[in-house]
C-alpha cells in the first residue's frame, strides 16, 4: 500500500453529517443534550431534579472514549491494551489503589475482547465516541451518585431509563412531532447551535464534482433533520452538492448487515415508504440502505469494477470501524480533540466563525468558563495518551488510549475538520497511518501534543 493518501485518487467521496461536515457549538448542543435527557428522567421517571442543575466546572467531567460499566456503575478510560488507565464510581475517581481492587493487579476489563473486535451493544457497557450521546456520560455518573445518596443499589435497571432518554429525544418522529426538548431547541434556534460551513468548504465540495467524483452523504439523522442541517450549513441549494443522499443509514448496520436485512426505501414527505427496494438502481435521496447495494450503484454511475472510496466520520463505531471493515473503504476520521491540543484552527474557521458569531450571542455556557468536551480534561486527561500508573512502587507507564490505537487502526487519516484541508489541492498528498510507522504519522496538520510529547520522549 502506498504511504500516501490522495483525494484525487479516490472516484467516491462520501460524508457523514453531524460533527463531520456539520461543525456544532459544542459548548451549546453538549448543554442542551444533557438537559434533554435530565429532563426526561426528571418529568417521566421520577428522577432528583438536582440532575437538572450544572456549574461550568462540572463539565470537565465530560470526556470523549469513556466507557461505563453497566453492572457497577463504574465509567473507565482504556488502554490500547484493554488496562484500565483512570476510572470513576459515579462521578468519584478511583484511586490506583480502588482501580487495582475492582480490576486486578493487571488492571484488565473484562468485557474488553467483546468491545476492541466487534464494537457491539451491549447489556453490560456502553462506549461513549461520539458528541451527540457524551452528555450522558456526565448524567450516567451523576445518576449513579444520585442512587448513592438514596441508598439504592446500583445496578443496570438506570440504563433502561437512560435509554429511553435518548429515544425520547432522538427517535425519526421526535423532530416531526415536536417531541422532547432537543429538536423543538435547535428548530427555533438553528444558529445557536450549528456553525456554518465556510464558503471553502462549499467551494472544496463543488470542485471535487467538477472534477468527476461521485459524492455522497450519509446519516443516520433523519431526513427532516438533515435538510434543516444542510440548509443552514450549505445553503437551500444543498441537494445539488450530492450525487447520493442516504438518511436514517441506522450505522454501523449500513455496513454490517446484508441487503434483505436492511433495504433502501424512498421518502415521501420525509416519511419512509413501507416497502423496501430490492436494489438502488440510480442516483438520488433514500432511507436507511446497505453497502452491497450502494457499492453496485457506484460501479455502475463510476464505470469502474472496484470504484475507489473515501468516508469521512466523526464516530470509531458507526463510521472508520464497520466503513474500513465491512466496505473496505478509505477512512479520513474528523478528531476534534486534535485541536484540544495544540493543534490550530483553520484560518477559514475562525474568519468564519467571527462573521456568524458575534461575542455578544454566545451563549450563557460560554461565558462562564465552561470547558469544551473536546478539550483536554483534569479528570481524564488526554484523549490520545495517559499515564498508567502501575501502584506499589512499580514505574509509571505512558500508554496510547484504546480510541488513539483505533485512530491508527481503522483510520487513513485524521484531521480536526474539514476546513482544516478545504483549501488544499485535490492531489494533495497526506502521510497515511502504517502499523510500521511511528504513531504520529497520519495527523494532518499536525499530530496532537501528547503523541508529540510521548514520541519525542521514546
């Protein structure tokens, strides 16, 4: 495999939506997430209406790659190698001493195998790699020190609540039906919460058309919500940007599961006709879908046998993992996180954000010093490498973080967001990762401090 990467190479360049071509406040939307669920369990299942009540500083809590542990309500940060680095009972860290206690003297989770291989649900855990669920994180501990001070035993029966937090607000009706408090929030104040893309980034996707790629998108938002998204990020004119718009995709299913299990449907007036198809036969809007039957549709609109295609994601789960397993496909993962350390914005970025958000509408989370999810956290430290730190004298350890090898992993390469390589020629050539190169190669414009740090330090 060559060690580079080139967008000129590639005759299909496809797109997940949110946190991927949608840029949020994050600040804003991860508030209004936590909100929406505290709420739900207040209002419909009785819950401490503390849940409800925030500082600025709980949120350093916060953190992207976390796993909680549904059997004790423990929340961990992982190893690449499966070893517990840092964890939490609630929202209470753990000392090495409670860590070597609950996991052993190697520190070893157990569910580890079942999560690194397959990426699966489960019953017994949940990991938490992406903006739109981490909110529940922090209510995930905070619940569980709620059931502490009321004495309750703390076992998974919270999760059930938790879950239906989420379908209350997320489900494909919730937008149509004004239901919960996420969508009715972001209707009414799209601004608030989504950034704009620059006209680089409009520019970027309209000259890689005009170079003859197919481009698609695909979501698993609803069709309803991806038009309110795209109409204020790309503009009315959206549609014409996309050769192939998929919407409900329900990844990593999309990937994973055959076409009878997961036909592609039409839309009628955003809703899903019953009937599934039996293949896609040209370009278009469709619901929900799987690769076998997107991949024939490229063969044919490429004329090639193998068309060569790159994704861009947000997600470990739903998009490098099952797009790099399951569909083969060149991977660019959009990790956020780069720019909480070090890493800076894009030039395009921030011109853009200055002309959309003037200070004085920046929201009141914003102000008071509210950390950003994305960026390195007291609790959990970085996102990339931490320290394992061995207890009984033994020497501390710097480890790469399960989510960091994944990036290696699964990923081609990584970058903080699209604006960060808009302006770039389509023949550009990016150092792509490589089990046999050092663990910094692949970051595009540059790798984050920490894995700077720790290579310079090897």
């Amino acid at each position: 495999m060559s060690e580079h990467f080139s967008l000129s190479d590639c005759d299909v360049i496809g797109f997940d939506l949110d946190h991927t071509l949608c840029r949020y406040h994050l600040k804003e939307t991860s508030r209004l997430i936590y909100e929406s669920f505290a709420r739900y369990l207040v209002e419909h299942k009785g819950y401490d209406k503390d849940l409800l009540n925030l500082t600025p500083a709980t949120w350093d809590f916060c953190f992207k790659g976390l796993v909680v542990d549904l059997e004790d309500g423990n929340l961990i940060k992982l190893s690449e190698s499966g070893t517990v680095l840092r964890a939490t009972h609630g929202t209470t860290e753990l000392s090495t001493d409670e860590i070597i206690k609950h996991y052993g003297p190697k520190r070893e989770w157990k569910h580890f195998d079942s999560l690194s291989t397959s990426f699966t649900r489960s019953a017994k855990y949940y990991f938490y790699d992406n903006y739109f669920d981490l909110p529940g994180a922090l209510l995930c501990g905070r619940v569980v020190d709620m059931l502490h001070k009321r004495g309750h035993e703390v076992n998974s029966d919270f999760w059930k609540d938790m879950v239906a937090a989420i379908d209350h607000n997320y489900n494909t009706s919730a937008f149509r039906d004004d239901a919960g408090t996420y969508f009715p929030s972001v209707k009414r104040d799209p601004g608030r919460y989504l950034q704009p893309c620059s006209n680089s980034v409009k520019t970027w996707l309209r000259s890689m058309k005009n170079a003859g790629k197919v481009l698609l998108l695909i979501t698993s938002s609803h069709s309803d919500y991806c038009r309110l998204i795209c109409e204020h990020i790309l503009g009315k004119d959206f549609e014409e940007l996309f050769d192939v718009i998929i919407t409900n995709a329900l990844k990593p299913g999309f990937f994973s599961l055959v076409p009878q299990q997961r036909p592609f449907r039409t839309l009628v007036n955003d809703v899903e006709e019953s009937e599934g198809l039996p293949s896609l036969d040209k370009p278009g809007w469709y619901s929900q879908g799987n690769w076998p039957h997107l991949h024939e549709l490229l063969k044919t609109m490429t004329g090639k046998p193998d068309p060569k295609v790159v994704y861009f994601g947000d997600s470990m789960r739903s998009d490098m993992f099952p797009a790099s397993s399951f569909g083969k496909w060149e991977t660019v993962m959009i990790v956020e996180e780069m720019e909480g350390e070090g890493v800076p914005r894009s030039d395009a970025a921030k011109s853009n954000e200055a002309q959309v958000e003037p200070q004085e509408k920046k929201g009141k989370f914003e102000a008071q010093g509210m950390k950003s999810p994305s960026a390195v956290s007291n609790q959990w430290g970085s996102y990339f490498v931490d320290v394992h730190r061995s207890g009984g004298g033994d020497e501390d350890s710097q480890k790469l973080t399960w989510c960091c090898h994944c990036i290696h992993k699964y990923s081609t390469v990584a970058i903080p967001s699209v604006e960060h390589i808009a302006d770039l020629p389509l023949d550009y050539k990016f150092s792509r990762f490589s089990p046999d190169k050092p663990s910094t190669t692949g970051y595009y414009p540059r790798p984050p401090d920490s894995l700077m740090k720790r290579f310079k330090s090897v």
